[in-house]
C-alpha cells in the first residue's frame, strides 16, 4: 500500500535514477546502464565511475544504443537506457518497436523530461507525442512516474519482470506525493483521494495540479476523486470504470499532446462504456514546444491547475 | 564435390523449391549468401541443433532479413526442424515468415527485417558475452544495400570503439539493392577503405568460395582486440546464371520464363546432389 507523503521533501528523479541503480547493480551483474553521450545530464556519473564496464556510453547514437541494449537483453543482461524523452521514442521508434517489443527483449528506457520539462532546450527537445507513439506498441509497459518515492519503487520493482518498459518523467524534482517505501502495483491506478462530483486522472507532476485545483474546487462546494494513473499502459480500466461512474465531470491531466496520451486512453475506456458524463482533456493542444521557464511553459500550455479549475467550472456551467 | 559445396547445394535447392512453392520471393539476395551460411552451419559455428538455446551456442544474426529462406533451408537440413515445414514459408499462420522470427522458428537467434537493426543487436550480444568474458562468437550477415542505413555505421563504429573480435561481420557485397545497382541508387565506394577507416581488420574474399570464406573467418580468429570484417564479393542470385543476369532479381514472382528457369535449375541441383527427395539432415 501507499501513504501519502506528509511533508514534502522533493528530490531530483535523476539522483533517484542513479541512486536506485547503484543499490541494484551491487547485488545484480546483469544490470547494465546505457546513455547516448547524456551522462552529465542524466547524472549516472558515479555508476560510470563505480562500474565503468557494465556502464556504456553509446555515444550519440541512439538508435544502435536500442537495438545493443535489447541483443544485449536477449544473453541474459537487463539494460537500462536513458537519453532525453525525443530521442528515447520518436528518434528510435522503429527500433523501440522491432528490436525491442516485437523482438520479445527485455530492457528499461528512462525517457527523461517529457513534455514541458525540456524547459531551455526548447520545442526541438520537447517530446509531446511520446506516450502517443509508444501506447501504439504491443507488449510495452509505459510508466509516468508521479515523484521520486513511485520512481524509485518503479525501477526496483520491474527488475524480476521480463520485458520491455519505458519510464517517462522529469530529471528534476517534482512535489512528493508519497511517502518513502510506499508500495504499488504496475497496471493498477491509486486513488490519491475521494470526491464525489468531479474524477481527475493525472500522471507526472500533474498530480501536483490536481490536487491544487482539488482545493479550490472545493470553494465552490465541487468535490473531487484524483487518480493517479501511473501505469499509462496497460491502463487499468477497471479503476477509471470504476471511478467514472456517477461523476458530474471527468478529467484526464496530463504534460503531454492530447492526441494519444493519458486522455485519449482513458477516452476509449469510456467511449466504450455506458458512462456518459462530460470529458475534460488537460493536455497540451496540437501544438509544438518552445523554450521557456516551467511556470511560463504550464501557462502556456493550459497545464496547471487554474486550468484545471477553469474548465471544469466552465463545463459545469458554474 | 566436399561436404560444404554438397551443403551449399543443398541450401540452394531447398531455397529454389521453397519459393517455387511459393510463387515469389527474394531469391537474389537468399541465394548470394548461401556459401557463408553452408561454412558457418556445416562447420564454424558452435551449435546444437538438437537445443537451440544452448548456452555456450555461437550465434547468428541475418541483419539482411530478407534472405529469411537461405537461413531456414540451413537450420532445416541442419536438423532444427523438420525438412517438410520448409513448405509453410509464408503460409497464413506459418512458422517461417518472410523475415526471421526468434519467436516463431526453431534456430533463429535474432529478429530482423527491418534493415540496419540486425547489426546493432550484434553487437549488443557480442558485447555482453565481451563483458561476461564469454567464449561465445557472434556472426551476423549485413547487405551491401543495408549499408545505406545510418544505423549501420553507428553499429560499425560501437564494434570498432568496443574491439568486438568476438564478432565476425560478414558484407554481402551483392553490388545491387531492390531497385537496381548499388552503385546507382546510392554508392558504397571502397568498403575494404572504408571499414579500415573505421578501424577494422578487414578482408574481401569471393562469396562463392566455401574454402576461402572458411579460411578466412580462422584468420579473423586470430585478430585480437580489434572488430572485424568479412567483406564476401557475390552476384544476386548467385549460382544460377538465369537468375545472375536478370535485371531485377530481388525479389521475384515465378511465370512463364522465369519459373521454367527456377524448375531448370531446381533439377539440375537435384542432378548435382543425385537424388530428387527432399535431403536429410547434414551430417
């Protein structure tokens, strides 16, 4: 089970990233950690320093840093592969799709600063379409870490399970919604709080949002249900069923395009369900990034929660 | 005729009726690699046919995955499977799909198809069994036309960077892709220059001598700490001179001329081997 956290003490997820693996290569040699020339950005220095031959830089060269990584997988080895969310997915997808899934591999993508994360690195580095392209894939498990606790049992906790799984989520710290040792459940959702008129699913660090725009919701006498629906695919749609029923208002939150992200999954949950209740996407709309600090791009982009609360008050006419 | 050119003709054999039962296929590119395959089945490479999953197995990677049925005639008469299941190829529901399939056919190490791939994953395995400290080889066959993917050069140079002398790429230097000559479409130029440049140990021999291609892959053993190469000198379709000089040879669909020239040359491999039944296991 999962607490939620009591005081927030954010911690980068990319330190969450190396730290977790330098616990889990001490006791498992198959562990091997890839990067494309991203070391000092992803800060897996010191496990380059720890075990400079289970770690490899590939070089800027993505594509082959897949395809090496998965014939590596098919001996026995468990890579861990990062570089930033675009070149993770987009740049690779052939290879993500043919050399990985269909291929049956078994390897870890941390596809790092999705959505406005790229922040100064600007719409050429901005991934919006990430979960669109690999919810596509057969037999991939897409994970959108909420905070550093979830991150953290996300990487231990899929070791022991063979197959292929992209993690997308910031480098920096995101607010902790957990409390450290928290436990999940890949595939399951985890209701973050109960309301009665309003659902609002969200991932990453819209979860942060939501519970934001939950409160001032709640002036208005509008209580809310929040999910967090971490395992993007395979989406446990039992929970937004469940969830969704009876509700005024359901909301998907999401630092990713509309098209073919967390809205869109649980769209064709509902589309294909009796429950008719109005739908809200919070999403970036078919737009591309550009550069900007986190709170211009959220502005921006319609991703915080004022923009939660406003379209919800607009669609229950209040 | 010694036990490899037997072999070799008896892939080719299998090849030709496989995609006369068919009706169409890459024969071009299936039949230029047949020498390699009969020399790294029938003698290098370290195998099991009996557990294909054997750990200490050497491995194989058709980077070309279109020659899919040269490597299923191999893996057959080597005794993976049954002879008689090279007459699924292709069928609705088959085991033995146009490309190779690790899931689907008993033998084959890695998927490939999608071109340029097949190379990465090489490397990445003879990596691992590098880091491992291994005994293991890996063998993969990458097109000359494959060459034109940049993928292919990010692999070479992981292979060069890393000294993968536990990986013996062989180029199937075919001198044509689907739509025409290599060197029409897009030239390769030197590749001997151009892999040494890239830091590889680097022989071009001719692709339809079995002797030579074996005596070379044991002086590329010899090479320590450096990535090395195979570059084999081939005709599209080599081995059946109507096929040879056809135009467009990749991939073919049997009528009129053309499958008179496959059921001609299908007797005459039957002629060679003596004896017109489906061939057994290589031994």
């Amino acid at each position: 089970m999962f607490q939620l956290a009591e005081k927030q003490q954010p911690k980068e997820l990319r330190a969450v990233y190396q730290e977790t693996l330098m616990e889990l290569m001490e006791e498992n040699e198959n562990i091997i950690v890839c990067d494309a020339d991203l070391v000092n950005a992803s800060g897996t220095g010191k496990l380059f320093r720890k075990y400079p031959k289970r770690c490899i830089n590939m070089g800027i060269s993505e594509a082959n840093m897949i395809g090496a990584s998965c014939g590596m997988s098919l001996t026995g080895k468990i890579p861990f592969v990062h570089t930033f969310a675009p070149f993770a997915t987009r740049r690779v997808f052939d290879q993500l799709y043919l050399s990985g899934c269909y291929q049956q591999a078994n390897i870890r993508i941390y596809g790092s600063d999705p959505g406005f994360w790229a922040l100064h690195n600007g719409g050429t580095h901005t991934s919006v379409e990430d979960l669109a392209l690999t919810r596509a894939v057969p037999q991939l498990t897409v994970i959108a870490p909420a905070d550093a606790a979830q991150f953290k049992w996300v990487i231990k906790n899929t070791i022991d399970r063979y197959g292929m799984y992209y993690f997308r989520c910031a480098r920096k710290a995101v607010p902790d919604i957990y409390s450290e040792g928290s436990q999940f459940e890949i595939g399951k959702g985890n209701i973050i709080c109960e309301g009665t008129d309003i659902a609002i699913f969200a991932i990453g660090e819209m979860i942060a949002e939501a519970i934001k725009a939950r409160k001032i919701l709640e002036e208005y006498g509008i209580s809310s249900t929040i999910v967090d629906m971490f395992t993007v695919k395979p989406l446990d749609e039992e929970l937004v069923r469940e969830v969704s029923r009876g509700k005024r208002v359901i909301v998907a939150a999401e630092n990713h395009s509309k098209i073919g992200g967390l809205g869109s999954a649980i769209a064709e949950v509902l589309a294909e369900s009796p429950i008719e209740a109005p739908f809200i996407s919070i999403a970036i709309q078919d737009h591309f990034g550009e550069v900007g600090t986190q709170d211009y791009l959220q502005r921006k982009f319609g991703l915080n929660a004022d923009a939660i609360v406003s379209k919800v008050l607009e669609k229950l006419n209040i | 005729m010694d036990d490899l050119k037997r072999l070799s003709a008896k892939i080719r054999l299998e090849v030709c009726r496989m995609l006369k039962k068919r009706g169409f296929g890459h024969l071009g590119g299936a039949l230029s690699i047949v020498e390699t395959l009969s020399v790294l089945y029938g003698d290098v490479m370290k195998i099991n046919p009996q557990n294909p999953a054997w750990e200490d197995r050497d491995w194989f990677v058709l980077s070309k995955g279109h020659a899919g049925p040269a490597l299923y005639a191999t893996l057959a008469i080597r005794g993976y499977f049954p002879m008689e299941m090279l007459d699924t190829l292709n069928d609705n529901g088959t085991r033995l799909p146009s490309h190779p399939d690790r899931m689907k056919t008993p033998g084959v190490d890695v998927t490939t198809g999608s071109l340029g791939q097949g190379i990465s994953l090489a490397v990445g395995i003879a990596k691992s069994f590098q880091l491992s400290e291994k005994s293991n080889r890996v063998y993969t066959i990458l097109g000359d036309g494959e060459c034109n993917e940049g993928q292919v050069w990010e692999a070479l140079q992981f292979a060069a960077h890393h000294k993968l002398s536990n990986l013996v790429i062989f180029i199937d230097e075919n001198h044509k892709q689907l739509d025409g000559p290599t060197q029409e479409i897009m030239e390769l130029f030197d590749l001997k220059n151009k892999l040494e440049a890239f830091g590889f140990a680097v022989k071009r021999i001719k692709g339809n001598d079995e002797a030579e291609i074996k005596k070379t892959i044991h002086q590329m053993f010899e090479v320590k700490n450096q990535a090395c190469c195979i570059i084999l000198d081939t005709i599209k379709a080599q081995g059946i001179s109507y096929f040879e000089n056809l135009q467009d040879n990749h991939h073919i669909r049997f009528s009129g001329e053309s499958e008179l020239q496959l059921n001609a040359a299908i007797e005459m491999l039957e002629r060679k081997l003596k004896g017109g039944g489906r061939l057994g296991c290589f031994s």
